[in-house]
C-alpha cells in the first residue's frame, strides 16, 4: 500500500452523510482534454498545483494505482496491415471525492503518484463551481508547456531535414 504525506489521512466513505452525488456530468470533449493534458504533464508541476491548493478534498479509492502492460499495434504506412509493436507500461487509477465527483487516470508510466494526481485533478475538473477557474489555472498553464515542448522538439527535427536534389548532366534521352 503506498501512501504519500499529500494523502488525506481521513477520507470519508461514500455512504456518509457529507457525500452527494454530482448533479451534472462535464462536457465530454472537455473532459478528455484535460484528462490527455494531465496524463502527459509533469508530476512536479501537478505536485506544485495539489499544494498550492487552500483546502485539498478529502477522497476514497474505488481503485488504488495499479500498473500494467498494454499492446501497442500498428499499421504498416498507416493503412496496411496490422502489427504488434511493441508492449507499454499503463498506470491507472479511480477515486472518489468526498463531494460525489469521481476521478480516473490513465497514464503511460509507472508513477503511482502522478496517477493518483491526475485522477484528483480530473475530479475537481468536474465541479462546476471551480471548473472554468481551473481550466483557466492550471489546465491552461499545462497546455501551453507542452506546447512549448512540441514546438521545440518540432524546431529540433525541422533542423535536422535534409533536402536532396538531382542534378542532371547532358541529355537524358
């Protein structure tokens, strides 16, 4: 059982009185978003976040961090045939706040603890009230890191191209 200091040393069951149930479900396509941001951000920058955070949610697991290996397939120029590339470490992870709102990751990695961090954040996403703070915040901020890191890695490519020309020389019949 792994435990983190940033852990709530209480968390309420669900049937207690505190708990309800969310009342409304999150835009689907925002809601992958920033699932996707969140898996590939870095676990300092989330740590950062969860504890500039005023009062952090108390929360119960419905599935601790767990690793696995999924297959990775591939196409042979993108439309041939199918192969199996190769395999990947997965972590994944379920909770549930002590306001009703329930949170999952899942993440390339073996890092418990980003895991358990994006399914946090994934479940404060979710409440209207701080949404669109959030989104604004941290989401926002996450975002235009890895875009900045595309972007370079993009440049660093960009520079490495080699062009190649045929030069002709005489007549070609």
């Amino acid at each position: 059982m792994q435990t983190s200091s940033a852990s709530p040393k209480y968390a309420p069951a669900i049937d207690e009185p505190q708990y309800r149930a969310p009342t409304e479900a999150p835009d689907t396509d925002s809601r992958q978003r920033w699932m996707a941001i969140l898996a590939r951000s870095d676990i300092d920058t989330l740590e950062t976040a969860w504890k500039e955070l005023e009062r952090p949610p108390a929360y119960t697991w419905l599935r601790r961090p767990e690793t696995g290996l999924v297959m990775l397939r591939a196409r042979i120029g993108g439309s041939g045939a199918k192969f199996n590339l190769g395999e990947a470490s997965v972590t994944r992870c379920t909770l549930r706040t002590a306001s009703g709102f329930t949170g999952v990751s899942y993440l390339l990695g073996r890092s418990h603890r980003h895991a358990e961090l994006a399914a946090l954040f994934d479940a404060l996403l979710q409440d209207k009230a701080r949404c669109a703070e959030r989104q604004h915040g941290l989401i926002a901020r996450l975002a235009a890191t890895q875009a900045g890191r595309r972007d370079e890695a993009g440049r660093k490519a960009a520079a490495t191209k080699v062009d190649f020309y045929t030069i002709v020389r005489g007549e070609n019949p």
